[in-house]
C-alpha cells in the first residue's frame, strides 16, 4: 500500500518539530512544488518520488555530516519509501535509488560544514519534503 507510507512520511515530517517547522515568514506552500492547477493533475508519481527521494537523500547527508554517521533516520525513511513503492527490483526503483543518492551528493557538493545555514537548509528540505507526501496524500484520500 503506497498511499500507506505517504501518509507516513507525512507524519514523520509532521513529527520532527526541529526539521519540520516553517521558517518564519515563509508562506505554507511553497511555490516551486505547490502551484493553482487541481492536486491530481499537479501529481504524477514518475516525477514526485523521485523528487521526494532525491529530498530523502539531501536530508541524509544534512544528518550524516552534522550529527554523525550512526543518524540513519532518513536513509531508514528512502528504505521504507522502496518497500512500498517499488519493492520489485526495477528501473522504477533504480530511478528511486539515484535520486536518493543524487540528493546526497548534491548536498555534500554543496555543504561544507554545519552550522545555522545548514539547520536552516535541513528545514527546508524537511518542508519540502512535507509538502510532497502531503500532495500525494490529499491526492489519494481527499
């Protein structure tokens, strides 16, 4: 059941006040993801996975580099995202995979070190990542 882990994934980011808290000022939504055309045409599974797993990744290195390599949690959330997605061993769920491992190398290209730009870039991702399984979700159940 994919709706299942999106829902959960939901509830993860939901969860993670430190992660997923709005920055102030920023609207609800953000623009990039979120736009005025009805959810079901906004989502599209080949595109919006991968995304959110490419943002699953970037959130990895963020906690690998910042708190230490025993941090697993969002590597353990993109194992969770494969179960239910793509459990068959597939080009789907290789897409799923380098998206993932994209994002992190995208971070660690990018960020050098930790500190408030990082916590900062952490929650957005994390926003970001809400966002997606909240469009899926609202998709699906609404």
């Amino acid at each position: 059941m994919r709706t299942l882990l999106l829902v959960c994934l939901s509830v993860l980011l939901l969860a993670s006040p430190s992660l997923a808290q709005k920055p102030r000022g920023q609207s609800e939504t953000d623009p990039s993801v979120l736009t005025e055309a009805p959810v079901e045409d906004l989502v599209d599974r080949e595109r919006t996975l991968p995304y959110l797993a490419y943002t699953l990744g970037e959130l990895h290195y963020l906690a690998y580099a910042c708190e230490g390599p025993d941090v697993q949690t969002w590597r353990d959330r993109m194992v969770e995202l494969l179960a239910m997605e793509a459990a068959d061993n597939g080009r789907f769920r290789d897409r799923l995979i380098d998206s993932f491992n994209e994002g992190y190398r995208a971070q660690q290209r990018y960020r050098a070190r930790c500190g408030v730009e990082a916590d900062t870039e952490r929650r957005a991702l994390a926003h970001r990542g809400r966002d997606l399984s909240e469009m899926m979700r609202s998709a699906y159940f609404d």
